[in-house]
C-alpha cells in the first residue's frame, strides 16, 4: 500500500468538494486481525473470537468488531487520497453520522470510496469532511458510511 498518490493545492482541494476522489485498493480482514484487535481492546465477544460458536450465530462465522472496520479507514485514506500540498501535519477531528451497515465476516476483503464533501478553512489550518462508504468485497450493501472530519494545519 502506498502513501499518497499525489499533492494537490488547495485549489484544487476547492474544486474536488462534492465529487470522489480515492478508491482504496481490497484490505483482508482475517481472523488473526480480528483476533488481534481484541486482544488489544479487551473486547472478547464471542462473535469475534470464537469460531466454533460463532457459526451457530446469525452471520454463520466470526465476524470483525465494528471499530476494526472503522479504524482500517486510516490505512485506506493513505491509499486512496490526495495530499493536501504544504501539509505539516494532520489529525482525526472527529465523525459525523457514522453507521456500521453490515457485519464484516472474517476472510472478508474491504475497501473506502472516499467523497470530499466540504472545506473549512481558517490560517494555517483547513478542516475537511469526507464521506466515506466501507465496502465489503462480494456484497451489495457496505460495511460502514461515516461522514470523517479531519484538520490539516500547515507550516514549518
């Protein structure tokens, strides 16, 4: 996976508000990951973690943690979207209507289309809010919409 493909001005950021801009390559979201990410935090949930028991559940199998998904969007962002030129540093600023839609089975495979819906800029810093749909590979309706906001500030 790739950092940022490309720089663009804030120009053109100004020119990208409403349109897509970045498809992220397929992610695997294995048991391992799974089982990581609850060992991490805390979260034993059966339905995560406990193959065996699980398939006697609803989903049929282990299924990711929600949070899981939803923090893979940072590696998916660094795939699939522009770098906003003359950038020191950024952060997460916050979500806004964020939905888990569907469960991620363990062995499934996601990716984020990410859209820019609005600039906010003030000196020194811009703060963006992306909408960004979690595909799960084979299925029609996604794992995750978020609408992301995040602060990019810029300087030495």
């Amino acid at each position: 996976m790739s950092t940022f493909p490309e720089t663009r001005t804030i120009d053109e950021f100004r020119e990208m508000v409403g349109q897509e801009y970045g498809v992220s390559s397929w992610m695997d979201v294995t048991q391992d990951m799974i089982d990581q990410f609850a060992d991490v935090t805390k979260d034993h949930q059966f339905i995560h973690v406990d193959v065996e028991k699980a398939k006697h559940t609803p989903f049929g199998g282990t299924i990711a943690h929600g949070f899981l998904t939803l923090s893979l969007m940072s590696a998916m962002t660094y795939e699939a979207g522009p770098q906003l030129k003359g950038v020191a540093m950024g952060l997460n600023y916050g979500m806004d209507k964020m939905r888990f839609l569907s469960p991620v089975p363990a062995g499934s495979r996601v990716r984020g289309r990410f859209t820019l819906l609005k600039l906010d800029e003030k000196p020194g810093e811009v703060t963006y809010t992306n909408a960004v749909t979690v595909e799960i590979e084979g299925s029609d309706k996604p794992a995750i919409y978020a609408e992301w906001i995040g602060r990019a500030y810029f300087g030495a």
